[in-house]
C-alpha cells in the first residue's frame, strides 16, 4: 500500500540512475535518486513540499544509502502511515 513503484533504473558512466512514483498519502510524486556504489550522490523529488525535500535531498547527498534508510525508514507524516523521507527509505531499500 506505501510501496514505492520503480520506473527506471539505469547506469550511466558507472553511476546508478533509479526514478520511483511515490505512494498516494504523500505530496511528492516522484523520487528520482543517483548512487555511486552505495554512496547517495543527489535526491530530487517531484512534487512535495518544496523546502523540506530540498532540504532533505542536501541532506542525505554523500551519506551511505544504508545509514539513509536507517534514519528515515518509518517517517510518518500527520497520521498518513508513510512520508516522502519514508518513501526515500523504500526507494533505496529497492536498489540492491
């Protein structure tokens, strides 16, 4: 029900490319992610509140994506059962 859904997953010049459509309960739409190996290299999210995923995209850049997934995994947003940091967790959880 709050699962991310992969829409792309590329690699380009030994960079990983991955795009997600976000679940319904969240305001962002998509989550479009860049790894280096398991280090997050940029978040863009479309949709959302503008200032808080900048905000958080700034924040996660150059960190591992598994010591992202701890910290954000399980964010809930005003009683909704998941977030757009939640759903950041999920996308990376998906990128094996």
């Amino acid at each position: 029900m709050f699962d991310v859904k992969l829409l792309s997953d590329e690699m380009e010049g030994g960079i990983r490319k991955a795009a997600f459509q976000t679940c319904d309960v969240v305001c962002s739409l998509q989550i479009d992610i860049e790894l280096d190996g398991d280090t997050i290299r940029s978040v863009r999210y479309t949709g959302g509140c503008n200032g808080n995923t900048q905000g958080l995209s700034a924040l996660v850049a150059g960190r591992k994506k598994d010591e992202v997934i701890a910290l954000l995994d399980g964010i809930n947003c005003k009683g909704r059962g998941s977030s757009c940091p939640d759903q950041l967790a999920r996308a990376l959880k998906q990128l094996n």
